[in-house]
C-alpha cells in the first residue's frame, strides 16, 4: 500500500465533516466519492489540499521524527498514535466536539463480532474499548472486505480501515 492509499483509506471518513464546515467544496467532496468508487487514489496535491488541517499535523510529526512527511512511517504514527491525541487535546475544532463525535473521530482498534451484507455492501459489528466502556457499532468493509467474525482491525468514523 502506498502513503497516499493509506491516507486515503483513513481521511475519506473525514470528507463528510470537512464538507458540512464548509472547509472542502462541494466539488472536491464529490471528486473524493468518485476516486474511492473507482477505487483510485486522488494525488498528494488533491490529498494535501482537501485535507489540509491534518497535513500541518502530518508535517509537524515529520519534522519532528526527521523524515518525509510522505513517508509510511510518517502517516503510520499519524493515524494510529497522533490523531487521537489531537482530539483528546482539543486541538481545534476538536475543542468544541462532544464526546460522541470525538469518539466517532478516534482511531479504534477492535474486533469483528458479526459480518453482515445490506443492500449489497459488507458490514461488520465490531466492539471496541473506548475509556472504561466496551462499545460496538457496525463499520463499512469497503477497504478489508476479506476480514471475519474474530478478526482485529482498525477502525475510523464508520469505516474498517486496516487488519491489525
């Protein structure tokens, strides 16, 4: 998988936010939807365009670590360490999020209990701890439809994103 594929699969959740805050345009929005449809990656520029608040969080943890911040390793440590810690910061508009939505927004790891398909599409019910709370929901399988009821995988708004 490439960096920009994997930043892809994390931040597309996110498109949704950025378009009700107005921060994308209805345009980009719609570009984003056709590239996961025809299961293409949009280009760093797209990338670092649509998504610019992560990408000043994205540069910072890079020069901090002394790599490029298009390294693997770089958008790695991002998704799975540094992006929930800006939310449990507040950095931003994470300040003035519930904690419902903040808890939508953090990378969890969980575990599939149940695979299901509705009208067409893969679902999985997974459980996850978020605090002192075991928590379950059911998530989108577009990005690892071959997981199974047992499986460990990370997940990030409504989506599965990775197999731990």
């Amino acid at each position: 998988m490439t960096p920009e594929q994997y930043f892809f699969h994390y931040a597309l959740p996110c498109a949704d936010v950025l378009l009700s805050l107005n921060r994308i345009t209805k345009e980009q929005y719609d570009k984003l939807q056709r590239k996961f449809q025809d299961r293409e990656v949009p280009s760093r520029e797209e990338l670092e365009k649509a998504f610019e608040k992560a990408f000043f969080r994205i540069k910072r943890l890079a020069q901090s670590l002394g790599l490029n911040y298009w390294d693997m390793r770089v958008m790695q440590k991002y998704w799975i360490e540094e992006h929930n810690r800006v939310i449990d910061a507040g950095e931003g508009l994470y300040g003035k999020c519930s904690e419902t939505l903040k808890d939508i927004c953090r990378v969890h790891e969980s575990r599939i209990i149940d695979k299901k398909t509705l009208n067409g599409k893969t679902l999985f019910v997974v459980e996850y701890d978020s605090g002192n709370i075991t928590r379950t929901r059911t998530v989108f399988a577009d990005f690892v439809p071959e997981m199974h009821k047992g499986d460990r995988i990370r997940i990030h708004h409504s989506f599965a994103i990775e197999k731990i």
